[in-house]
C-alpha cells in the first residue's frame, strides 16, 4: 500500500506540474505575452513590430526594429513584452517580410502577467492596433464581423483613424510643447545677457543702469510664465495619455479561454487529492511506526528476558553442577561431593574392618607455567593431566580434583600397602609426560602423599590432613616423588610452620649467614672462584642447612628478599677481598622465584653498583629445571643481565629434563655436573660413562665444565684424565666463613700443588 501511495504522489505531482506549467509558460511581471499558433510548426522568419509611447512600453523595446519571439512551447512561438506597471494598450502586428496573412485556424492568444486577456482565432487580416485598451474598436470589430463578414476593411480603416487621430492629437500637444520649450530657452538666454550686462555694470546709480534692471526683470517674469505654460502644457498631454488608457480594458471574463478555468479546477482537484493523500500517508505512516516502535520495544523487552533466563539458566547450571559434584573444568567430582564419598567410605571400611587409602596429588611447577603462560594454558594443563590420571587407575577407584592444582585418589578395600607405591609410580611418570603448547616443549612433575585407614588416622578430615602432610613431605624431599605417612611428618610439619614464622624476621634479626666453599683449578693447584652458600643461625635449632629452610622461602615467597641479601651480602665480601689483594671471583646461586622476578635485573645492576664489585667476576647459577620451565623469558632475562657482564653456570646439570637441543640455545658458561653423578666414580660404570658423556659435551660445545661434590683422589684423578680440571668438593675444603677464607686462601697453595702431582702421576 506505501509503495502504491508513493507511485500515485509521484504522478499527481508530475500533473500538477505539468498544468501549472505546461497550459501558460511562466512570464515575468509587468510583461505581456502574444502566443502566436500555426497548424503546420512552422514559424521561421516570423517577427512582430510595436509601436506605443514611452510610458508604455519600457526602453528596451524601439518600434523601429522587428521584435523576435522570446520562445517556443506547446502552443507554438511567443513573444514577451516588457510594459510599464500601469500600461494599458500598445499597437503591434505580425508578419513574414510582406506576408501579414496566414490560415484561418491561426490562434492568437495575448495574456498579461500570466493571464489571458484577449484571443482571437481565425483570419488574422485584422490587426488590432491596441488590444488592451481600444475597447470600443474591438466591439466594432466583432459586430462587423458577424453582421457584415466582407467589412474587415472598413474595420481596419476605422481603426486606423482612431488611432492617427490620437496620433494627431498628441503631435499638436507636443509640437506646442516644443515650440513653447523653444521660446522658453530664448527668454533664458536674454536673462542671462541682462545678468551679464548687469553685473559688468558693477552697481552704478545711472539710467542706463535701471533700464538693465527693468531688462532683467522683465525676463525673469517672461521665463516664469513660459515654464507656468510648459507645465500646463505637459500636464494637459499627460490627461490625454492617461484619459486614453483609462478606457475600460476588454478584458470579458465570462469569455475566459476554459482551459484556464480547467486548469484552475485541474489543479484544486490535484491539491486536493495531493493533500488527502499526503493526509492518508501521514495517518498510515504514523500507525506503521507507532507499530514498528511497539514490535521493538517487544523485541527489546524479549531479548532481556532470553538474557535474564540464560543467566539464570546458567547458575541453574552451575548449581546443578555443585549439587551434582562435577569439576567443570575436568569434569572429576568435586571437593563436596568428595568428602562426601570419604566419608561414606571410611564408615563402610569401619563396619566391614577393611582398610582404605587416600594419594594427595600436586603438580610441581603448575604456577609457573600459569604465571607466565597463562590461565588457557594451564587449564589445558590440568584437563590433560587429569585424563592421564584416570588411566592410571582401577574404574572402582575415585579420582577428585580438590582446587587448583590438587587432586586426591581414594582407594577402597585394600589388601597390600605396598599396591599404593606402584599407583603413585604411575601417576609420577603420567605426570612428567612433556606438554607441547604455544609451539614449545613443557614439562611438570608431581609429588604424592599416601595416608592409609586405619594405620594412619580414624577418620576422614584426619586421613585427608595425613595425606596432604605427605604430599608436602615429598615436595621437601626433591619433588616428583611419593612419601607414605608417619607420625614423624606430622611432627614435622609442625616444625615447618614454626620454621616459616620465624624466617619472616630472619633478616630483621640477623640470622641469615654466608659460607663460601672454594672451586680450584686441580691442575694448577690454585683456588679460582668461591661459592656464596646460605645458612641460617636460629637462635633455638643453631645451624640449619638451606634443604632444611629454602623450600620454604620458596613456597612462602620469602625467597626473593633473601635472595637479595644473599647478593648484596656476596658482593660487598666479594670487594673487600678484591681489596686485600685476592683475586677471587664469586658464585651465587640464583632461585627460580629470583630469576622470574620482573626486578632482578635493576636488583643485580643495583648490587654491584652499590658494593662496587666487578661484574666480571660474579657468576649466576640457574638450575636445569628453572631452565626448562619457561625457555623464551629464561633467555631473555639471561641475555639481560649478560649484558651487564655477568656469567651463567647450569647447576645440577642431569638431574632434570632438559633437551640438548635447549642446551646449545642458552647463553651459558659453565656446566656443573652434579654431585649424584661422581658418588660412583671410578669404581661404577655407568656414573663413569655419565661423567665422561658430560665432560666431553661441554667441552664440544665450547663451555666451561666443573664438578661438584668431588671427596677422593681417585675421582679427582678421573676428571683429570677427562679433560675436567676445575673441581668443587670436600676433597679441597668445606664450606666456611668469610673471616676464614683469607686464612684458607694463604695455606692453601701447597696443598693444592701436592694434590695436583699426585694427579698428574
């Protein structure tokens, strides 16, 4: 209906254009149009001649000149002429050259200011000669016409004596109007001689004087009745004009062409409809959007409500999740639902007198692959993780994920302890599987923690805490590993707790002491670096090793503000030895939580800048599992304080999972072998061959290599014939206190060089 409505606005506004337009051109005001129409088009050559006065016609119009159609519609040609406001009548006449006569069917049409006040169809023989005004004329002209059709003659003769009289009598007016203008400059110019005459006089008294002035004003008198005249005159020629084009105008309005009126009507008609329809759109318009602004504000409204119960359909999800007991994440039971099924099952373990067993599972190094890959990666982790799990378990066993990083497997009618161990070996392997994300090769680990009913507690919460102090027992022991339950752990636990309160304030109190042990150079018998190790002095326990306190500064965090005493500490010793002569670089070993500090670079540079030691002689030992843990942002920080001037060392290297094809990308120095590797050397084999294997690859790949935990002569002899000459162990001395490395270090030469002969024979 809109677009029909539209199609019928279009066409009724093109009429409406078309009759307001198209009937009578447009023509500017104060203008008189003549439409001049020929049946056969043809309208080449053809002029119009004008006459009238001045107050007629404007200027631009001359009578001495044909007057060329203004333009050309759908009547046929027209001429617009330009006439002053109040004109009442102008002569004029059509022709071809001599040719004045044209068909019958002829129409001629005179319209002024856009309507029509005159036509005459047929033969144009008679020639009006003032259309608009000549009234009388034109009367005489329609009554000869019907009474006597052969008097056009006559009539023309009539008119043309109507209008030479006129002519004749406005000539007479003028002409004594000239004349009159004529006499009234010669009595001007005898007034300016009397002036003239007058004034060369210069004022005299005498006779001939007063007769110049009785000149003069004579003159004057004469000048002023002449311009008294010219103006009656003027004003008597000006009556006749305008008595003349005061006859009434032959306009007859019942005589108006009806195409006008039809046009009139047309376009009343037109707006009519125009304004009804415009009316009836604007009506259904108005409806349609009140609709459209209803469906959408349904729409809106309907859209909130999806909203609303997709909202609450979710946590009607998740609450049926919850009551249900399902990890979304991995899709294992819960921790309600768990504790639930624990304690059902130790009720039934109670009632039937069988035994029953919880493993507590946690991955080692979870958050740092959370940390610095992200929170996608790790869920992917725990996903993956807890897919291996299941596989490595009985279908009657319950597998749980307690939060985070934890699971628990619960283990029902036991008969054999020793069955725990093999599970918990194959969750360890399950778990050291590498992970392949973001394009690179991860690894994690996991630590155990058995608790069994009713050996190790008469309840559930009991047997869960059991197994969680497990869990963490095995963590202290070096992580990827399972420990069983015993009452000693607990005891144990209880000390880690109190040991963690009191290292808060270890540094505060000044507990925290360095122990240097020497690494030489066993072929040149010479001491070449010494090794910042830590202990803690506390005030009830004495002296406790770092296996014993830095696990937990790991796990509690403190390990980055002891860390950072450790290398202020090292460094500022480092310089007062550079101060006394010794020649001596340092090692201090750099925790994993250290190096994945954002501020460890502007914590080292600030160090040395501080203490004054030289970069050049300090060397940072990284482990080979915080290597592989996250490779890319290892090597950039590496490569950061390299810069600074620093050396690397890979502690421990074999003991973790690093691939050689990593090793050749580290920007390191030193390789040290590990201390489990030479227990066997020379005697076993296999450690032989390892250390053998690891000697050669370093020096392969251009690094310096450095054994640790060297105690004999014949494994100093073996790393000599190795092509491994710098050594670190109780066979060259323990660790000691700064005050005594002086000492050490002016008694030490001799042993040295008796050590390194036996060697070398």
């Amino acid at each position: 209906m809109l677009s029909v409505q539209r199609v019928l606005l279009t066409l009724l506004a093109g009429a409406l254009l078309v009759v307001s337009q198209g009937i009578m051109a447009q023509q500017e005001p104060d203008t008189v149009r003549i439409h001049y129409h020929r049946p056969n088009g043809d309208y080449k050559g053809w002029g119009m001649h004008l006459w009238g006065d001045d107050l007629a016609l404007q200027q631009a119009v001359s009578w001495r000149f044909p007057y060329m159609p203004t333009g050309e519609d759908e009547f046929g040609i027209y001429f617009d002429v330009p006439v002053i406001a109040d004109a009442k009548g102008f002569g004029f006449i059509l022709h071809k050259g001599s040719e004045k006569n044209v068909n019958k069917d002829m129409v001629l049409s005179i319209s002024r200011d856009g309507r029509e006040v005159w036509q005459l169809q047929g033969d144009t023989k008679i020639y009006l000669s003032n259309p608009l005004t000549d009234a009388d004329a034109s009367a005489k002209v329609a009554d000869a016409a019907e009474k006597e059709p052969d008097a056009e003659a006559r009539v023309l003769s009539l008119l043309e004596t109507l209008r030479k009289d006129n002519e004749k009598r406005l000539s007479e007016k003028e002409a004594s109007l000239k004349a009159l203008r004529d006499q009234l400059a010669q009595e001007s110019a005898a007034r300016r001689v009397a002036e003239q005459a007058l004034a060369e006089s210069q004022g005299g008294l005498g006779e001939k004087d007063r007769e110049l002035e009785v000149a003069l004003l004579s003159a004057q008198t004469r000048e002023k009745e002449l311009n008294k005249r010219v103006a009656v005159l003027q004003e008597e020629i000006n009556k006749l004009i305008q008595m003349s084009r005061q006859t009434p105008e032959r306009v007859l309005e019942s005589q108006t062409n009806w195409l006008d009126w039809a046009s009139r009507i047309a376009v009343f008609i037109l707006v009519a409809v125009l304004l009804a329809l415009a009316t009836i759109y604007r009506r259904q318009h108005g409806r349609m959007v009140k609709t459209m602004l209803a469906q959408k504000a349904e729409l809106v409204s309907a859209q909130e409500k999806i909203s609303r119960d997709t909202e609450e359909r979710q946590q009607v999800e998740q609450k049926m999740l919850n009551l249900a007991g399902v990890d979304e994440l991995t899709g294992l039971p819960n921790r309600s639902v768990f504790t639930r099924s624990m304690q059902h099952s130790v009720a039934k373990a109670k009632r039937s007198n069988r035994k029953m067993a919880l493993l507590f599972i946690d991955l080692d190094r979870f958050k740092l692959i959370n940390d610095t890959l992200g929170h996608d990666y790790g869920d992917q982790v725990l996903k993956t993780v807890s897919e291996r799990f299941k596989e490595c378990i009985r279908e009657v066993d319950i597998l749980a994920r307690l939060g985070g990083d934890e699971f628990v497997l619960m283990i029902e009618d036991l008969v054999d302890p020793k069955y725990l161990a093999g599970v918990a070996s194959k969750i360890i392997s399950a778990a050291q599987q590498p992970f392949f994300m973001a394009g690179q090769e991860y690894h994690v680990s996991a630590s155990v923690g058995i608790a069994t009913y009713p050996k190790d507690a008469k309840d559930g919460s009991a047997l869960l805490k059991h197994a969680d102090i497990a869990m963490y027992r095995a963590k202290d022991a070096g992580k990827n590993t399972y420990q069983f339950y015993s009452e000693q752990m607990n005891i144990h636990s209880l000390q880690q707790l109190a040991l963690e309160s009191s290292l808060r304030s270890s540094i505060e109190r000044d507990e925290l002491r360095l122990f240097y042990q020497p690494i030489v150079d066993a072929k040149q018998g010479r001491v070449v670096a010494m090794e910042a190790l830590l202990r803690w002095q506390h005030p009830d326990m004495g002296l406790i090793g770092p296996m014993q306190f830095i696990p937990i500064a790991e796990d509690s965090g403190l390990i980055v503000p002891i860390g950072e005493w450790v290398l202020q500490t090292a460094c500022a010793q480092g310089r007062q030895w550079h101060d006394q002569g010794m020649d001596v670089a340092l090692t201090v070993n750099l925790s994993p939580r250290q190096l994945m500090d954002p501020d460890i670079v502007e914590t080292v540079a600030r160090a040395l800048k501080e203490t004054g030691f030289s970069s050049e002689s300090l060397t940072l030992e990284i482990t080979e599992d915080l290597m592989m843990s996250n490779p890319e942002e290892t090597v950039e920080t590496i490569e950061e304080l390299r810069q600074l001037g620093i050396k690397f060392a890979l502690d421990d290297f074999g003991t973790g999972y690093s691939s050689l094809s990593y090793l050749k990308r580290f920007p390191i120095d030193t390789l040290k072998i590990d201390r489990s590797f030479l227990q066997g050397v020379p005697n076993d084999i296999d450690d032989s061959a390892i250390t053998a294997a690891i000697v050669a690859m370093g020096k392969s790949l251009r690094l310096n290599v450095i054994a640790e935990g060297v105690e004999t002569t014949e494994q100093c002899d073996f790393l000599l014939k190795q092509g491994c000459r710098h050594m670190q162990g109780y066979a060259f001395a323990k660790p000691m206190p700064a005050d005594e490395v002086s000492p050490f270090l002016d008694g030490a030469k001799d042993s040295f060089d008796v050590l390194a002969g036996v060697s070398a024979s």
